[in-house]
C-alpha cells in the first residue's frame, strides 16, 4: 500500500471547534461543520481503499517573509497531550511529533508555531498566539491554511483553543488535506498560513501574513499504521450504497473509511441520507468519534486512539437526512443487522 486516497469531502464534523464558533471559554465543546456539498459519480464500480497512513515527521526549513522574529516562549499543551489521554502514553508519539518553536510577527500579533504532526488524512498544529497591543480573547482566531508546492490543499480546518493569560492564547487545529500526502514525499515547498483574526462582537478584522515553511524528510517516515480490511456493502430502502472499506489504526487515531453511492436516479447534490458510523468495543462500550466527513467519494469516521484492551470493534450504521435546510427531516435510525464487527487483535 503505497498511497493515500484523495479526499472529497462534502459534509465535514468535527469535535474541534469550528473556526466560526470557537469559544474562548469551554475548551471541550463540539460543534458540528458542515462543508459545501459536491455530488458523487454515479457509477457504481466499487472503490477499494488503499490505505498507507504514514506518520509524517516534519523539518522546518525557514519562515516566509518574517517580520519580526518573536521572542515568546512556547506555552500550551502539545500534541501528544491533546490526542492521548493518559500521560504515560504521550511518549508512543515522540518519533511523530516534530517540535518547531519559530515566531513570526506581524500587527503587534507575535504567533509561534509550537508544533506540527501528519496523522491519517489530517495535519495537527499546535500554535501559540501572543499580543500586548490586541486583545485576543476578544477575536476568533484564524485557522491554519496548507498548500503544498504553492498550491491549496485544505479541505477545512478545525480548532480548539485555551487561554493562557491575558495576552496569550493557544490553539490545537486540524486541517484536513485534499491531497495525496504522498506528495509531500519529495521534498516540495509546504506552507502553513494563518491571515485574518475576526472580533467576535463587530466587523473589525486584523489581516496579516502569519507563515511558516518547511518539508518533509523522507528518511523519517514511518509506517506504522495496521490497516483492517473490510469490504462489507450495506444497501439503503432509496438505493444508496454504502461501502465499507477499511479500518486504519495508527499510533495517533483510528479512522473507518467507507464510499457512499447516491441511486442512479437522483438529481446532482440531492441525498435523501447521510450515514455515520457509532464504534462499541467488545464490551459495549460507545467510542465517541472525534471527526467525520461523510457522503463523499472518500468517507471516513475517526476516533482517538484505540486503548490497549481493545481486541474486537463493532461498527453500528446510523442513518441521517442527508439534505439541509426546510427540506431536511429529523431522522435517526439504526440500520439493526448491518452491524459490522471487526477482530483487532488477532
């Protein structure tokens, strides 16, 4: 398995907060983001999902027009912390998270990337936020945006943030990737920019050019992912296909990956459902996603990662209205028997 799959999203959930929402107050709220729809082909030769997920390690190479370099150390939790629960795990990341620690500073606004992590379809940023002249508990902050050799390829981002003090904020995000990341193999230039901060109560908005270069080194890539096949087809009462692919773990998330066929017979962008997946472990146990993006050409459900006495997953296929707006119902039904369950330890 040599390659990632390219993502197509169309609706795109998330237990970050989104960057219109986010709340300055509770660090544990969730909120829902819904993306822009955009049909699936309507052949219905199946997909088969190829999965590598590899841990990417990242170099810094430089930053993309500085202003000024800032001086602020790094403050706020790191990513090892903010994926895994239990603090004598945190190490199971150390050869995955690359610490960067480089300031950039433009409009009195002083941001430190901290730190920089590839996990299965996403990239995780750490940042941290620093100003004495603006007061930035009182803005949304901006999420990150990638591109790779000069190109976009965020397909959305989502962020959690803290406050420090009265001058420093942080903020976990994740941006999904709209590329294969096997792209960034081949030492292209990567850039991380953040642009706009909007205040939460009037119009006012700081824009500026927050970036930071770098690129990816072939030599410290690791392929530590178990992939579960799977290969289940679940047919809906309308003619929707859902194809169940496969169940990535890596040492940071577990991701179900899955392909969603409209009926033949449907307009473009009309979905009479969306389906999602809820995880039980042997024991019954419900497993809360942390993100999702569903009837897309590439779907996938993800959760954290998985405990170690975890040995069988059940996945329980939830049907939704696929369709927003006045037309959409209030639907919410287990599709019993089409359970799927899946042996994680041989």
């Amino acid at each position: 398995m040599n390659k990632l799959y390219r993502k197509l999203n169309r609706a795109n959930f998330s237990n970050l907060q989104n960057e219109e929402a986010l709340s300055l107050s509770e660090k544990e709220r969730i909120r829902k983001h819904i993306e822009s729809k955009k049909p699936i082909r309507k052949s219905k030769h199946v997909v088969m999902l190829s999965v590598t997920s590899l841990m990417a390690a990242i170099i810094l190479i430089g930053t993309i027009e500085p202003r000024v370099l800032a001086n602020v150390p790094w403050i706020g939790s790191s990513i090892s912390g903010f994926l895994l629960d239990e603090d004598d795990e945190q190490h199971v990341l150390d050869d995955y998270v690359t610490v960067v620690g480089t300031h950039v500073e433009d409009k009195d606004i002083e941001v430190t990337l901290n730190e920089v992590m590839y996990d299965n379809h996403r990239l995780i940023v750490s940042t941290t936020f620093y100003s004495t002249e603006v007061d930035l508990t009182d803005y949304m902050l901006p999420m990150p945006h990638l591109k790779v050799n000069g190109e976009e390829v965020s397909q959305g981002a989502s962020g959690q943030q803290d406050i420090v003090d009265e001058h420093t904020v942080t903020m976990i995000s994740s941006v999904h990737i709209d590329e294969d990341f096997s792209s960034l193999l081949y030492e292209k230039p990567i850039e991380i920019t953040y642009s706009r901060f909007l205040h939460q109560t009037t119009d006012h908005v700081i824009e500026g050019e927050w970036s930071f270069a770098f690129a990816t080194s072939g030599a410290e890539l690791s392929e530590d992912t178990k992939v579960i096949d799977i290969n289940e087809t679940i047919q809906l009462d309308n003619g929707q296909v859902v194809e169940v692919d496969a169940f990535a773990i890596s040492p940071g998330s577990s991701t179900l990956h899955y392909t969603m066929y409209n009926n033949e017979e449907a307009e473009p962008f009309d979905w009479e459902y969306d389906v999602i997946f809820k995880m039980s472990d042997q024991d019954g146990n419900l497993i809360p996603p942390e993100a999702g993006q569903t009837l897309s050409e590439n779907s996938f459900w993800q959760y954290g990662r998985l405990s170690e006495h975890i040995e069988e997953l059940t996945f329980i296929p939830i049907v939704k209205s696929g369709r927003e707006g006045e037309a959409r119902e209030e639907i919410n039904k287990r599709l019993t028997g089409e359970e799927i369950q899946i042996k994680v330890k041989q």
